[in-house]
DNA sequence: CAGTTGACAGTCC
DNA sequence: GGGACTGCCAACT
C-alpha cells in the first residue's frame, strides 16, 4: 500500500470514511515506533489531528492506539500510565523528566521513534 | 442547518 | 522550558 488515499486528486474518493483511513494508518505503525496525530492527518491528506484523535476515542479501542501520541511528545491525555505499559512491552524509546511514580513525568523521543508510512 | 465538541498543532509571550 | 491563543477538520446534538 504505497498510495492508499489521494489527498488532491479530487476525482476519487478515498475507498474509505475518514474514520476508516484512520485505522488503517494506525494499525500499520509497527511496534517501537509513533506517529504524531498530525503525521496521521498528514498521511491521509488532512490536517484535522484533532479529528484523528476524536476517531481514536470512537474506534481506537480495538487498535494500537499508543503507538499515536501527540506533538508533545505525550501520550494521549487521560492514557498517560496505560500507553506508559505499552511503551515499556515494545521497548518505545522514552525519555522522563521527572519522577517515575507520576504518569506524566515521561515523554516519548520522537527524534528516536517517530515513524512515517514510506519509511 | 448551525453550534458545540474533541486521545490536536503551531505560533507567540 | 512552559502557558495562552488561534486554526483545523470531522462527527455529534
């Protein structure tokens, strides 16, 4: 799948909802990597991260959603210790700013695990 | 049909 | 380095 969507062809829709080319983008990042809400929305030709994250919330249940986190370098707001767990089972280079016992105190190296669909 | 919401991003202070 | 404001896009009420 190198070109599932056509951002500008403006002559074919995307095979897809939105939601569904969504999912398809995040079950493809593979694990020990990320991809920012905007590289998501970038990949598929949009620019709404946000409406990335809210598809997320609807249908990221049954996908790997912490493997998306945001530009922050942060893992999804309210998900902070349950993608910590996941991050740590795929070896997910992180990078603590502050003590271990609370939830935020890490952020994710981007510079280290960000991934993107052509790489 | 218009307003509100939301697992966000980029820029300015 | 962090906090506040604005802009985006798609779904919900």
């Amino acid at each position: 799948m190198d070109a599932p969507l056509r951002p500008s062809a403006g002559d074919e829709p995307a095979p897809l909802d939105f939601g569904g080319a969504v999912l398809l983008v995040v079950a493809e990042i593979p694990p020990g990597r990320v991809m920012t809400y905007g590289d998501v929305a970038a990949a598929l030709g949009s620019r709404g991260a946000r409406a990335v994250g809210r598809v997320m919330a609807l249908e990221g249940s049954s996908l790997p959603w912490w493997r998306v986190v945001r530009a922050d370098a942060r893992p999804p707001a309210g998900h902070e210790a349950e993608a910590l767990e996941h991050y740590e089972q795929e070896a997910t280079p992180l990078r603590w700013t502050g003590p271990r016992g609370e939830p935020d105190a890490y952020r994710l190296d981007l510079a280290a695990c960000r991934w993107a669909p052509a790489d």
